[in-house]
C-alpha cells in the first residue's frame, strides 16, 4: 500500500455536486493498494498512520500524533499513486490493484484505522469522480509506503 498523508487544517470530499465528509484539524490520507497486499500491511500502515509525530507540541516541536491532538482522519482511495511514467507520456496504472481486490482492502484498512484512532474515520467512496478540497497545514506531506517500512 502506498499513501500521501497531508496534515490539514481542514478537508472535505464532495461526490456528484453535493459534500459526502468533512473534517476539520487532522490527516487527509490518499491510499493506493496493489495485489501484492496483506492484512499485515493494513495494520502496520493504520499504526504508523494513527501514531505518526506530525502535530505541534506546546514549544512548536513535531512531537504529537493525530490521536494526541485530537484531530480528524480522512482516507480518499487514489489508484493514481501507483502511476508509472516510464514509457511515454501517457501513465500506466498496471501496479494499481483492480477493485475486486482493492475495495476488500480498502474496507479493511478503515476499519483497522478506525480501531486504532477509536472512532469514526471519514472516506470517499471508492471509484467515485471525488472532488477534494483541503488547507494543508505546515505544509507538511508524508509518503509511505509498506514495501518500504520507511
């Protein structure tokens, strides 16, 4: 799995027109799965996700998860992330899971996320025309990637 995580100020996502989540201070997080997945990545990444040390302490430090501020968690599914440009100018997406495959994972991962923060995680919907709107905070954006552990 491969995610961008963006620490906003706020997020929303809207589908056909009207706004389907909102959430204010926290992480939008765009999520990419490809067939080589595991149950074993979904909980490493919820983890590293839930406890990752991105939000100000009271000196201004980096130090404080999204669980310890209090914040949001939004997930978009974006199959986009795995793009390769090699070839040409036109960007293959044969690393993206097909959805058969990729929703499974994708309910998988919101419900460990959702365990791990201890309620409710906003989302897209998987495969919609989503339009998203955020104010990045910081900026501070984060790629991870559980082939990598990094």
């Amino acid at each position: 799995m491969r995610v961008v995580i963006q620490r906003v100020s706020h997020a929303s996502v809207s589908i056909a027109g009207r706004e389907h989540e909102r959430i204010g201070q926290g992480l939008l997080v765009l999520l990419a799965a490809e067939n080589f997945d595991t149950d074993d990545d979904i909980a490493w990444l919820a983890g590293k996700i839930v406890r990752l040390r991105i939000f100000n302490d009271a000196e201004g430090l980096m130090n404080r998860s999204v669980q310890e501020a209090g914040g949001d968690i939004m997930v978009i599914s974006q199959f986009t992330l795995y793009a390769s440009t090699r070839k040409g100018n036109r960007p293959s997406f044969i690393r993206s899971a097909q959805p058969e495959f990729a929703i499974p994972l994708y309910e998988k991962f919101l419900l460990q996320l959702e365990a791990e923060l201890g309620r409710h995680v906003a989302r897209g919907e998987f495969g919609a025309d989503m339009k998203v709107s955020l104010l990045n905070d910081g900026p501070v954006t984060i790629i991870v990637d559980t082939k990598q552990r990094e």
